[in-house]
C-alpha cells in the first residue's frame, strides 16, 4: 500500500499531532509511516513485532513526523509490553486475524490506553478465513470485541480496496471508557 493510501484510510481514527501511540504487529512499517505522519513531529510511534526481519526493516524505515522507537515483541504476550502505558492510542493494522483469542488480547492491550485512549484496527472486511487471514475481524465482529474488551464510540473512519483478491480494508476506531 502507498503512503498516501495508508494515511488516508487511518486518519479519521487518528488524535492529534503530538500523541503517542503504538503500532502492534508493524511488519513492514507501512501504517507506521502513516500514523508518524499524522502524528508529527512532537509525536511518538512504539512500533513493535515478533519477527526479527520485520524488525530489521523498521529500523531502517524512514519517516516523516514522529519519533519512531522499534522494539521486538509479540503483542499476544503482555510481558513484552509493560512498558506501554498511558498511551493516546493503539494501532493494530492487518494484526488481529492472526490471533486464535482475540478477546483476550484486546482485553490485555486495553489496559495500556489512558481513559478515553483509541484503539485503531485496519482489517479485512471478510468473514472467509484464509491462510493469511486464518481468524477474520469482519467489522460487525470487531464491534462485538470492543464492547467486550471494554471499549465504546466503535465506528469505521476509512474502507479502502486492497491489491489482493478484490477485498477490501477497513478502518474502524473505538474508545476506552
């Protein structure tokens, strides 16, 4: 996906400049650019992920706007992410339909928001499981996860068509209470 592209489809769900926030599962720093963009450049972006070749390729990423700290850790495991607190928001783009307990996962990351902290999801608008898709977030499921991980405000902020198989990405935001 192009910068542009993944600005646009994140920006409603999105803060303000100067946040900061956490992209979990970041692989290849697409959304990552993106939110140091909007975030700009007294933000900050936590961009973690469990495989250490994504991680190479963070650290070389070069952004615009917001200070990027990349650490390796897997976002299923709340031990590697103590030191994420207080943040303004959460982002987990194409993340979520790779983990068997979804439930259990949002309820743990949630804890790392402030009040009124978002977490921001980019996902598949499928309910077909695929090998690189082996747990789909369609939105109205997502929906039912915030609510239970105790968020609320759930809403989509972008839909954009993707490259693979005519499918399309969404971008649905939500609140901690």
């Amino acid at each position: 996906m192009e910068h542009a592209t993944a600005v646009s489809l994140i920006r409603a769900g999105v803060g303000s400049p100067g946040e900061t926030w956490a992209e979990l599962g970041a692989g290849s720093g697409v959304f990552t650019a993106a939110l140091g963009a909007l975030l700009g450049p007294r933000g900050t972006v936590y961009a973690t992920d469990r495989d250490g070749r994504a991680v190479a390729r963070l650290r070389a990423l070069e952004t615009t706007g917001a200070t990027v700290h990349v650490q390796r850790a897997d976002f299923t495991r709340p031990r590697d992410l103590t030191h994420l607190t207080d943040l303004d928001g959460l982002l987990l783009a194409n993340a979520l339909h790779f983990v068997t307990r979804q439930e259990r996962v949002l309820r743990q990351l949630v804890q790392s928001l402030r009040p009124g902290g978002r977490l921001l999801v980019v996902e598949y608008d499928t309910r077909e499981r695929t090998p690189w898709g082996p747990f789909p977030l369609p939105p109205e499921r997502l929906q039912g996860l915030a609510r239970a991980s105790g968020l609320s405000g759930f809403g989509e902020v972008g839909r954009q068509p993707s490259r693979f198989s005519g499918r399309v990405l969404y971008a649905a935001v939500a609140f901690r209470r």
